[in-house]
C-alpha cells in the first residue's frame, strides 16, 4: 500500500516523463514508472526516491526511446 507521499511521487514522475517521451504510449510509461516505485519501495532514503525511479524508468523504457529527463 503506498503512502500518500509516495502516491504523490510517483504521480509527479509519471507527469514529467510523460512529458519528456510523448511519443510513448501512456500505459507504458505508468507501468514503468510503477514497476520503478515496486522495486525501490523500500528504500530507506526517501529523498532520493523520484531520481532513482525516473534512472530505473529510462532502463525499463525501449533502448531507442532513452533521453535525459530535464529535473
């Protein structure tokens, strides 16, 4: 169960990633970006949770579809 800051968080990746990669089919970018939060869920350091997901994201991403996120 996610917290509401992490909901929160995970919203906002999901935003700027969507934005930086429109040409993404939506559905994918969400699941990316869940399976991100899924695996880091734990992290003891929350601050770095959003920068971490959105490094995991563009691993999980099609490797011709890979651009710098601007933060």
């Amino acid at each position: 169960m996610e917290s509401e800051d992490d909901a929160l968080t995970v919203r906002q990746v999901t935003e700027r990633l969507v934005k930086a990669h429109p040409q993404l089919d939506i559905g994918l970018v969400q699941d990316s970006v869940q399976t991100a939060y899924e695996e880091l869920r734990y992290a003891r350091v929350r601050t770095y949770l959003p920068v971490l997901m959105e490094r995991r994201v563009q691993d999980l991403l099609p490797s011709g579809e890979r651009t710098e996120v601007d933060t």
